[in-house]
C-alpha cells in the first residue's frame, strides 16, 4: 500500500483528516482491535502491527477468511464472527473493500474505523461518520501507537536509542 504519514497525506485538507490528538484519544481509549485483512505472513506490514500492538497489550482479533488462527489467536472471516465487543476496525484491504467492511463495523457496533496508509475511501468514510464512528483514513495504527507510547526505532521497536523525553 502506498502512501504517506504526515502533511502529504490526500486525507489533509479534507473534511476526513484526523489530528493526532484524536488517535491518542483513540489509541487510549480503545483496546480491542478487529484486523481485517491480517496476514499469517511474518513479513506483511499487518502481521508485524498486529504482533506490535498486541505486545503493547491491545486485544486483536484476526478477520481473514483464508486463515484459521494468526499470532496465537483464532481467525475469524468476518467481522460478526468475531465473539466479543469489537472497538476499533482496522482496515489492511483495498480501498475497494472498505465499504463492505464499513458496514460490517456499522453491524458490529464498533467504535472506529481505521484505514491503514494508502487506504482511503470517503464515501465508506462518510458513511461510518454518518452512522456515528470515528474514521482515521491512511495512517498506521502501530505507527501512531509508537509516536505516542515510545516505540520507534528503524525496525519500529523501542531500542531505547531515540527519545523525545528529556532525560532525567
């Protein structure tokens, strides 16, 4: 998926741009984690967020219809599979299955709805708004945890290198 974090997102300056105020909100109130589109594959981009905010103590729930389990946990194939309360609906699909998916999230109550870089899709993000979720639109849900939790490295894990707190 292409895209990229910060102002040269297409989602800055529409209607659908989130502030990073909002995903701290969010990455704080929010803990069980549907991931649509999740990989069994080590070396996909939403195995590793799913194995990172896992670590980070988030509840994931895989929704792939290919795989049985991922990470440990069982597989779901849809969303209304999934057994428990779902809060956030992170979206590793083409932006042509957004709006299905996005009706999936409406169906299962959850709280939000998260595009990951280079997923965008405004009706489907118009239509969760409208139905009263939250809609972050072509970000990384991990990328945006380690910002704000202090996970970033050059392999996006905490090395204790680089850090923006002051010493103390």
């Amino acid at each position: 998926m292409s895209g990229a974090v910060g102002s040269t997102s297409p989602v800055i300056g529409t209607r659908f741009a989130t502030t990073a105020q909002q995903h701290l909100r969010i990455l704080k109130q929010y803990h069980r984690i549907a991931m649509v589109g999740l990989s069994a594959n080590p070396y996909r981009p939403s195995h590793f967020a799913a194995l990172y905010m896992k670590a980070a103590g988030y509840q994931i729930f895989p929704v792939n219809p290919r795989e049985r389990e991922i990470l440990g946990r069982p597989c779901f194939a849809t969303l209304a599979e999934v057994p428990q309360p779902i809060e956030i609906v992170d979206i590793f699909r083409e932006a042509s299955a957004v709006p299905g998916i996005v009706e999936e999230a409406i169906a299962a109550r959850a709280k939000v709805v998260w595009m990951q870089l280079g997923v965008i899709h405004e009706q489907a993000a118009a239509r969760a708004l409208e139905a009263g979720l939250e809609v972050v639109m072509d970000r990384c849900v991990k990328i945006e945890h380690a910002r704000f939790f202090g996970g970033l490295s050059m392999l996006g894990l905490n090395a204790g290198v680089l850090s923006a707190r002051k010493r103390g």
